[in-house]
C-alpha cells in the first residue's frame, strides 16, 4: 500500500524559506512521476511542481518558476520541495502526489494522480 507523509510545512514571513518533505513508502517508485499540490479553501488543488522519479526532469507551474526547487533523494525514497523567496499568495496546504503510469509529458492535472499525502499547511504572511 502506497503511502505519501508530507512534514515542513509552518508559518513563514514574506520572503523567508521553507522545506517540505514527502516521504513513499510501500512502493518502488522509479517509474512514477512525483507532484507537488496545493489548495486554499474554496478554491481547485493547483499544481505547483512535479518529478520524474527516473531521470530527474522536472516541471513547475509559471507562479513559482525561479523560487521553489523539486527534488529528490532515491535512497531516502524521499521528494523535497524547496521554498525560497515566499510570498503571501504561497499560502495553502500542500499536497504530494505519485503517478504511478505517468505519460511521456509530465501532467499538471489533479486528476492524473493516484496517490495523495494528508497534506501539510504552509502560512506566508505579509
């Protein structure tokens, strides 16, 4: 049974950092493609980021390009987003997600992933 377990998420400044962690487990993950979600209250789960397991290539969404880092740690079995420069519109909960039968071009779309953690709230204030 796949399991995802965001941690890192906290209160931060503007412009302060933070780190969040998806730990896998019950899986071996190295043809899936990893994702980073996040959602506010009432709105869609958007797309923040996400990773080829195998390889490395990476995708972001035009918001973060440039301050948020996708990566990850094969040995650890661990997916880190890297969170530079925040901003208030960065609040949400965060969400990890796994494709396990990904395509050729890395979807944005909730609706391609099968597998979600619980969740972790990150809070930018102003």
């Amino acid at each position: 049974q796949v399991q995802l377990v965001e941690s890192g998420g906290g209160s931060v400044q503007a412009g302060g950092s933070l780190r969040l962690s998806c730990a896998a487990s019950g899986r071996t993950f190295g043809s899936y493609v990893m994702g980073w979600f996040r959602q506010v209250p009432g709105q869609e789960r958007e797309f923040v980021a996400a990773i080829r397991w195998s390889g490395g290539s990476t995708v972001y969404a035009d918001s973060v390009k440039g301050r948020l880092t996708i990566s990850r740690d094969n040995a650890k079995n661990t997916v880190y987003l890297q969170m530079n420069n925040l901003k208030p519109e960065d609040t949400g909960v965060y969400y990890c997600a796994a494709d396990r039968t990904p395509l050729t071009l890395i979807m944005r779309v909730a609706e391609r992933y099968d597998y979600w953690g619980q969740g972790t709230q990150v809070t930018v204030s102003s």
